[in-house]
C-alpha cells in the first residue's frame, strides 16, 4: 500500500507506475492522478506538480514571515532587478504608473499646444498647484511668465499656473515684481 501525494488516498502498488528515481522504485502520483495531469496545459502541470498540501502551505507562509524568510525574499528582488529583465520591468511599473495618473492624458494634449515636454509641465503643476494670481483651482491654464511671442522658452521657471480669469486679463503683458501689470500690447482685432 502506497498514499499518492496528489490525492492523498491510499492505494496499492499497482496503482502506481515505475520510478526508477525513486527509492521505493514508484511514482510518487497514482496513474489516474498522472493521467489528470497528462490532460493539463504543460504549464498547468507544472503548476500543479507541486500541489502544496494545508500543512506545506502553513509552513511557507511561517518562513515568508520570518526574518530570514523576509531576508531571502529581499536578495531574490535584489538580484532580479540588478539583470537586464528586471531594470525593464521596473522602468516599465513607473511608466505604467506615470501613464495611469488622469493629469498624464490632460497634459499630454497641453505639451504639443505649449511646446513642452510633459514632464516639465508636470513639474510646474506640482509647484504651483494654485492660480498665482487669484489663489484660485478652478480652469488651471499655464500661463509663460515672459510671452512666447517677445522671446519668453518654456522652462520650469518661466512657466506658471493662472486661471481662465487670470491668464485672460495677463494675455501677453507681463507682471511686475510689485503686483502691477505692464502692457506691452494687445492684438488687433479685425
């Protein structure tokens, strides 16, 4: 009498196939056990080939808790982040999170009408986070500090957040250190 490791049933030997590896010359699974198995996916059988029993289960969860568990796990992460797979799959999480932030999408349309790269108008949004002018957060517009149109790049520090209201009355003036407004001209309309 043998007890397969699958089903955990016991059984007679000639249930069991010939397993010259192993020490009692059986397979350690019943033939109806190995057939189930034969039918399976080649990845599933793998996957099942170590069916881990309750008390096998306890067990790993126990050393996953442990310090020398936690410890094994921490080298494990390490080493596979040090290949060449691992850096990809790690830069392709942050992309991954990067493109599921609801900003990314608003400021990807903005980057192509402002000139700039995403990521510089994503850095003036942490900053400023707030109209400017009025302390508002309703209609965030980015707004060039120094107009495009009398020379003014798009850079971290010449961009800033106004309002609709805000960035209609700044158009292409620029602001004066002391809260005054200097205009340099409005555009003529026909």
């Amino acid at each position: 009498m043998k007890k397969c490791s699958k089903c955990r049933i016991e059984k007679s030997e000639s249930d069991f196939s010939k397993n010259q590896a192993r020490l009692d010359g059986l397979d350690h699974y019943c033939k109806s056990c190995r057939q189930e198995l034969k039918s399976l996916p080649h990845w599933r059988e793998k996957a099942l080939a170590y069916d881990k029993t309750p008390l096998a289960a306890a067990r790993h969860r126990r050393y996953q808790r442990s310090e020398k568990g936690k410890l094994s796990e921490k080298r494990k992460r390490d080493r596979y982040r040090k290949t060449e797979k691992g850096r990809r799959a790690n830069n392709a999480a942050k992309l991954r999170s990067y493109y599921r932030d609801p900003r990314y999408h608003v400021l990807k349309g903005l980057s192509r009408l402002y000139g700039s790269p995403i990521g510089l108008l994503k850095e003036v949004w942490d900053r400023d986070k707030v109209c400017q002018m009025c302390g508002s957060t309703e209609s965030l517009q980015f707004d060039h500090i120094h107009p495009r149109r009398f020379g003014g790049v798009a850079s971290s520090e010449n961009l800033q957040l106004l309002c609709g209201t805000c960035n209609n009355f700044k158009h292409d003036n620029l602001l004066l250190p002391g809260g005054g407004v200097l205009i340099v001209g409005r555009k003529t309309q026909c």
